[in-house]
C-alpha cells in the first residue's frame, strides 16, 4: 500500500538510503513498495539489486512537484513505463522545462494525484491518493461515492523522530533559511514512516477498499534490470577513437551550453 516512498535521493527532503528503505519495509512485514523519490530515480538501480535480499517487491516512479506543490505522482508498470517517466522528467532536470500541470499519456504508468488538486475527470490510468490528513475531509468530496478511483497514499521518508528532525535542517538548507522559518508546506510530516500493517487499517477502518486499491496497482507493476556483468571496454572500436569521440562531444556541448566561451 506504500505508493510514494523517499530515499536520500529526493535530496535535502530524504534521509535512507535504498537499502535501509527495504530494511525498514522488511522490519514493518511490507512485501511491496513504490520508490518515488522527488525529481530522482538514482536510486532505482540499488532497490531493485537488493530488493530479493530483503524479500520485498520492488516497484518504481517519480514524485513530481512545483516548488513545495505535489503535482502527482508516476508509478512505473514496468520498464517501459520507467522510460516514459524518465522521459517526462529528463527536459525538466536538463533544460530547466517546467513539468506540466497535467501528466500528459503514459499508458504504462500509474498517475496517482494529490487528493486537494485532483482533476475532475481522471484517465483510466489515473487515481487520487488519500492520505491520512484527507479523510476528515473525504466524506464530504464527490470523490467519496467514487472508491474505485482512490488510494491510500501513506508517503515515508522517515525511520523515527530523530530522522524527522534532520529532515527540517534539510529543508533549512534547501531554502537557505532557519528552522523557524519554514513555512508548513516545506516540512514532511513526521508520521511519514512505514506502519505495520494493523496500523494502516485502523487509519482507513472506514474505507478499507482504499487500501485494496493500493494493494491491487502495486501487484500490476513490476521493474526488472540485468545485473549481469556486461560491461564494454570500449565503446567504438578502440580507445583512441574513444577519447577522440569525448573530446569532439565534450567541445559540441560546450558550445550550446556556453556560446560564448573562448
């Protein structure tokens, strides 16, 4: 049911490393999760190696935001999936493009979108993630006669308290502030943190379909990478030609990212 996980690659927002998520997951009896880290996915490669140690499930996306502003999160199908995200995301990080309000067609993605901005009429691969601060007000959204369409989202980046409190020093140095400063939407809530599986129905004991929603779209995704050893020595044909190749590339992006260098 753990659809929006970070590791210390959502940077100054994370704290664990991939393996200490499945640690963590492995502890609290949770067989699958998704790690969505924030604009990020270096830590993909390491869940996904390590994930049978721990006997977890491995499942991956991105959480994509405006600032502060969650704006939905993806969730790969499977590795083609992956490629559309990457895909989405990569302008972004490269070029500076704003990502768009609206996830635009990724058939083989999951959309999962905050349950304060969901858009009136959701693709068929669209949900509404319903965390935990949501269901006071849920009863009262026409989204509560529409079930199929939710999901409990219960997003973790935290071990304990102790993590909570390096998180706003995080946060203080992302925004070049102090503690006392931050506004609200800048902090993670301490509660996000993996619960044992008891937990979560006592939190969603009024709409257990959402958990089993959760549950069910984990299940329709998988990720699955060759970790055989296949390394090239070279890339063309020799490493002179190699290093000739760099170099012309290397003066090529000089070029577009710095015109007017000398």
């Amino acid at each position: 049911m753990y659809l929006n996980t970070h590791s210390w690659f959502s940077f100054n927002h994370g704290l664990m490393s991939p393996e200490e998520l499945l640690r963590q997951a492995q502890a609290a009896g949770i067989r699958s999760f998704a790690l969505t880290d924030i604009h990020n996915t270096a830590g993909v490669s390491d869940l996904v190696r390590l994930a049978e140690r721990y006997e977890v499930r491995p499942v991956v996306g991105i959480e994509f935001k405006q600032g502060a502003r969650l704006l939905y999160i993806g969730i790969a199908k499977n590795n083609e999936g992956f490629r559309q995200l990457n895909e989405l995301l990569t302008p972004h990080l490269l070029d500076g493009v704003a990502i768009p309000e609206r996830a635009p067609e990724m058939p083989d993605t999951f959309v999962i979108h905050p349950f304060t901005s969901a858009p009136e009429q959701l693709k068929p691969n669209e949900r509404i993630g319903i965390q935990p601060k949501d269901l006071t007000r849920l009863p009262f959204s026409p989204w509560a006669k529409r079930q199929q369409d939710l999901v409990a989202l219960l997003p973790v980046s935290f071990r304990h308290k102790q993590d909570h409190n390096c998180h706003r020093l995080l946060r203080t140095v992302a925004k070049n502030t102090v503690v006392s400063m931050l506004p609200p939407e800048e902090i993670a809530s301490p509660d996000d943190r993996f619960r044992s599986a008891e937990e979560v129905r006592r939190i969603y004991q009024d709409l257990p379909a959402l958990i089993r929603n959760a549950e069910q779209l984990l299940e329709e995704c998988s990720i699955a990478f060759d970790n055989s050893d296949k390394t090239k020595r070279v890339f063309g044909e020799s490493e002179m030609l190699d290093l000739e190749r760099l170099r012309s590339d290397t003066l090529v992006g000089r070029a577009y990212r710095y015109p007017n260098a000398s």
